[in-house]
C-alpha cells in the first residue's frame, strides 16, 4: 500500500512539473504611440537602436526569452510597423483609439489569452531576454497574480512612484499627482507589468475613464488587485528596463548604450578595440578574438570578421565577411563582400555588391569593383573600376583599367580575365570579352575582342611626331 501511494504521489508531481513546464506565456508589446516628441515622420517603435528598429529588439528578446506569442498593440504608423514586424512572426492589433495603455492592452484580444501574460512597451530597447527569464521566473515562483517590474532611480522625474506598506506595493502615483514627499520615493513604475490571463480577462474592462485625460490606465490594475486582496508583487529591476526612447537624445543615448555593451562584450572575448568611445559594431556583427578595430570603425549587419585581421580607421563595413589575417586599410568602403585570408585592402577602396576577394589579393586605393571575382593572388593597386567582372589568379591590374560593362542598350556584360594575366595601365575592357591565361595586354589599350592565351594585344594609335611644331617666343612664323 505504502509503494502505491509513493507511485501516485510520483505521477501527480510530474504531472505539476509538466504543466507548469508548458504553461503559456503571451507578451503584449505596445507600439501604436504618436512619438510627437521624436520630430520625425518614422513611427517612434521603427527608429534603429544598434542598427535595428526598436520594437524588433524587444521582439528577440522576447523570442530568445521562450515566450511562445508575441502581440503587437499598433496605431500610429501601424501599417508601416506591421511591415516591419510581421516577418518576426508575431501578431498585430489595432488600437482603434488612442484611449490609453489599458484601452491598447485590451485591443490585444484578451479572450484569447492563456496562461500568463507579460506587457512591455516598444520603445524600451535596451531590455535583454535575461531580464524577461527573471521576471517570469519570479512572477511564477512567488505564484502571483500580477506582477509590476520596478526599479530606482537617482532622479526619477516624471515617472510614477512606487508606493509601498510594510514592503508590500498598494499603489502607483503619477508624478503629476504625487505630493511633496511621494515625489521623494526613488523607486519606480517601468511600465512592465506580468499578470495571469485570467486576472486581464477580469480586471481591464473593469478599468474606467474618470480622469483629467479621459483615457484608461493600465496602472489602475495595480490599485483593482489591491482592492481585491490578489497576490501583487513588486519585482525590483535594474534602471535599463526603464529606459524609455521618447526625443531624438534619448535615441542617441540608447544607440550608445547598446554599442557599448556590444563593444566591452568584444573586449572580453579578445578583440583588440583600440578606442571603445569610437569604434561601432551593431548587435549582429561577429568579431573574432585577436581582431584589431582601429577608431572610426563602424561595423554593420551580418559582418563577419576573422582573427588577427587588422580594420583601420574610418572603414565602414556591412554585411560582409572579412576572413584571417586581413588588412582592411583606413577609409574604405565594404558592402556584401567576400573577403578570403591574408588579402589587403584599400586605403580608399570601395567594393560593392557580391564582390569575392580572393586569398592574398590586394586591392589598392582608389579601386572600386562590383560584382567581381577577383582571384587569389591578384592584383589592382589603384585607380580602377571592375565591374562584372571574373579575374584568375595571379594576375595584374594596371592602374586606370576599366571594364566598360554597362552597354548603349542599358544592359550590363561580363569581362573575364584569366590567370597569370598582365593588364598595362589605361586598359578599357569592353564587354562582353574574354581574356585568356598568360595574356598580355598593353598600357593604353580599347580591348574590344577576346584575346587568346599567351597573346599580345595593343589597341591603340599609332603615335605620330611632328618637329617644330610648336613656335618659341621671337621665333618667325615662317622664313624669309
């Protein structure tokens, strides 16, 4: 009898674990906010912190925090955000009106909603998905009803003050309406609250109106739970949750926040930073130990950078991959670029587009190439445009060679020019043409048709002399 017990006992335990394993966790973002103070004419939750709008970073780290269901309260903008948002795969719905945070919450269809909910707001971009795991873990280990995120602050200005009695929260008071000593309390409302679905389903339409305003504060939900004798916990955070983005200086000072927790991340793992107040790397990026980042850096979407590679100053590089042992030299300019092992690039290059660079190229100053595949060993060492164009390997590049791609009928040809080839300066290409192995190419030539491996080509004109051409001072125009 005593082994039955303990095996129902088991099963009923495992049970608790298993549900409370796939209980449901919903968060309401609200995005639909008018941002007048932003002067802009992009939707505030669309403004880029570390290179990505700022809603679609609260979005990730609700998704890398396990939260199943993402809703988006949209309004002004909505289309425009909806756009942006809807390829993360969340929901959105439309605050017909704007009445309120309880009125935008409650347009997140509420009946729907199982399990528990967390509300954060999409304009504070410096939350993380650790922050959200610690607040849902506290939130159900306590088994609380409602939750309401707080934290201090040195100068809490305008935001709501936290009121507590013996430890326990029993209101919030707008700073507007707080007196002399409430405005003295450092402790604050983040606007994050976490709450049991059922406690929504119940209490926001039971939220009224009666205010200076006219609009439905989610803050009331504190005062309803209070009144009801409902489990309501503080949960006391750190000031980033706070951090809200509502003028083009908070923006600049969320952006720089970010850049520096990405910077000292890069600093721990190894990477060579030499001035973390002017080097920039959005969140994506990925730098490998033993890298150098020289000032003026700046650092975008999916790059990729491998170790001992050195980035001088002032090069702006996006979506790229930068391999081992590279030398990217001051002011260059790389977007969607391949760049293989130990090859060299700039001063002053600009390689555009799905350009491959391959290993030990250089690529000189003032080179600019688009849509090229430049072999392993190569070489352009200045002053020229590649455009669709394949070159093999060990080959030369002359200065001022051009490939001219871009033909009368505004359709673009290919140039291929193959390995071991010298190219002498002042070199056009006309595509489309095919250069062969070995081939030669002399300085100042219009190269319109293929040219055959180990060939000589020139294609120019014949150079003409005429002396005494030109007349000295006092010289006669013509003989007596």
């Amino acid at each position: 009898m005593q082994n039955f017990v303990i095996h129902v006992l088991i099963i009923i335990m495992n049970s608790t674990v298993k549900k409370e394993k796939t209980k449901k966790i919903t968060a309401i973002i609200l995005a639909g906010g008018k941002g007048t103070r932003m002067n802009s004419p992009l939707p505030k939750v669309l403004h880029p912190v570390g290179g990505k709008p700022m809603i679609v970073r609260v979005i990730e780290a609700c998704r890398q925090a396990g939260v199943e269901d993402v809703r988006i309260v949209i309004g002004h903008g909505g289309t425009l955000v909806r756009t942006v948002v809807t390829p993360y795969g969340v929901e959105c719905f439309p605050q017909a009106q704007q009445l309120g945070t309880a009125d935008a919450v409650k347009s997140a269809q509420l009946d729907t909603l199982e399990g528990d909910v967390i509300i954060l707001n999409g304009d504070h971009p410096l939350i993380e998905a650790e922050d959200l795991k610690q607040f849902i873990e506290n939130f159900r280990s306590q088994s609380a009803n409602v939750a309401l995120v707080t934290c201090e602050l040195k100068k809490p200005k305008d935001f709501g003050r936290v009121i507590r009695h013996q430890g326990s929260l029993r209101a919030i008071v707008e700073a507007k309406d707080a007196s002399v000593e409430t405005l003295k309390i450092r402790e604050v409302n983040t606007g994050i609250y976490i709450a049991q679905a059922d406690v929504l389903q119940d209490y926001i339409p039971r939220i009224d109106n009666k205010n200076l305003k006219g609009e439905y504060y989610l803050t009331d939900l504190i005062s309803l739970a209070v009144e009801d004798q409902l489990k309501l916990i503080p949960i006391l955070s750190s000031p980033k949750v706070a951090f809200g983005v509502n003028t083009q200086l908070e923006l600049a000072r969320a952006n720089m926040i970010v850049n520096r927790r990405k910077v000292k991340r890069l600093l721990d793992a190894g990477v060579l930073v030499l001035d973390p107040t002017h080097t920039y790397v959005e969140d994506d990026v990925i730098v490998q130990s033993g890298a150098v980042l020289y000032p003026g850096v700046y650092l975008r979407g999916k790059t990729s950078v491998g170790p001992f590679t050195a980035i001088e100053p002032n090069c702006y590089v996006v979506d790229s991959e930068i391999g081992e042992s590279v030398v990217v030299r001051a002011n260059s300019y790389i977007e969607k670029t391949v760049i293989k092992a130990r090859a060299s690039i700039g001063p002053f290059a600009r390689l555009r587009p799905e350009t491959e660079i391959g290993e030990e190229a250089h690529v000189g100053n003032f080179v600019e190439m688009k849509k090229v595949k430049f072999g392993n060993k190569s070489k352009a060492g200045h002053l020229t445009y590649l455009g669709d164009a394949e070159v093999g390997t060990d080959t030369n590049i002359g200065c001022g060679t051009i490939t001219c791609n871009y033909a009368v009928d505004k359709k673009k040809y290919k140039t291929k020019i193959g390995s071991h080839v010298f190219v002498g300066s002042d070199t056009q290409f006309v595509a489309p043409i095919q250069i062969g192995d070995h081939a030669v190419i002399g300085s100042g030539s219009t190269i319109t048709k293929d040219v055959p491996e180990k060939a000589l080509a020139v294609a120019r004109g014949k150079q003409f002399v005429k002396e005494n051409y030109v007349k000295t001072q006092g010289e006669s125009e013509t003989k007596e």
